[in-house]
C-alpha cells in the first residue's frame, strides 16, 4: 500500500511541475506585453502564477507540489529567457533607465515561489483549536 502512495505523490509532483512549466512559458512570453505605460501582460503573468501556486498547495496540502510547479514555472522562465537557435530572445534586457519587465517577472516568480512553499500550514492549528474546545 505504502508504494502506491508514494507513486500518487510522485505522480502528482511530476504534473504540477508540467502544470507549472505551462504556465511559466506563458508568463515569459506575455510578460512583455504593455497597454500604454502599463504593464498588463507582467502584471497578469504574475498575478496567474501565485494564483496558480495557491492553489496548488491549497488543493493538495502539499508544499512539495507546490514547490514542484514552482520550480516548473521557473525552469521555463530560464530555458525560454536565454538566446533561442534562431538568435531570437523572448526575455530582452530593457535599456539603463527603463522599466526592465523581464527582471521583474524573473524576480517575482522566485518570490512567489518562495512565499507560497514557506507559508505555516494553518488548517493544523485550527484543527488542534477545535480538538481542545471540543475537550472542554
């Protein structure tokens, strides 16, 4: 019984780093992308990764899956940020004194990364609460 368990948490591991692998390259491609002066694609790419990330650890309370579709989001960050065969670069360092989009979304899905892995698991708290008030 013990190894098919261990499968199911291998299984799921592998899908939500593919998930998160996903959603990385669809964040690297349209973080570029701008209305105006502002940055809707960046905005939208990071705002779609943590939710993505929340979810995750919510839907599966596991921070290791969480941390596997994070490191999903960004291996394809960093695969897809670097000079592609044809010389074509998606993730372009903007010019001194400009808003660098790219640095920014390289940043931000670290952070995310790291904050959503590290957050305290709190359903365990609340469950010790409502064992102790049930006792008295």
């Amino acid at each position: 019984m013990r190894s098919s368990s261990a499968l199911a948490r291998a299984a799921t591991w592998f899908v939500a780093f593919l998930v998160g692998a996903v959603y990385g390259l669809a964040g690297t491609i349209a973080h570029t992308y701008a209305v105006g002066w502002f940055p809707l694609g960046l905005v939208l790419a990071i705002v779609g990764s943590g939710a993505l990330l929340v979810a995750v650890r919510l839907l599966t309370a596991d921070r290791w899956a969480a941390l596997a579709t994070g490191l999903g989001i960004a291996v394809a960050t960093l695969v897809f940020s670097g000079r592609g065969p044809g010389g074509s670069v998606i993730v372009a360092q903007a010019a001194e004194g400009q808003f660098d989009a790219g640095l920014v979304w390289t940043v931000a899905v670290l952070l995310l990364v790291v904050l959503v892995v590290a957050w305290p698991d709190l359903s365990r708290v609340q469950r010790e609460e409502h064992a102790t008030s049930e006792l008295d």
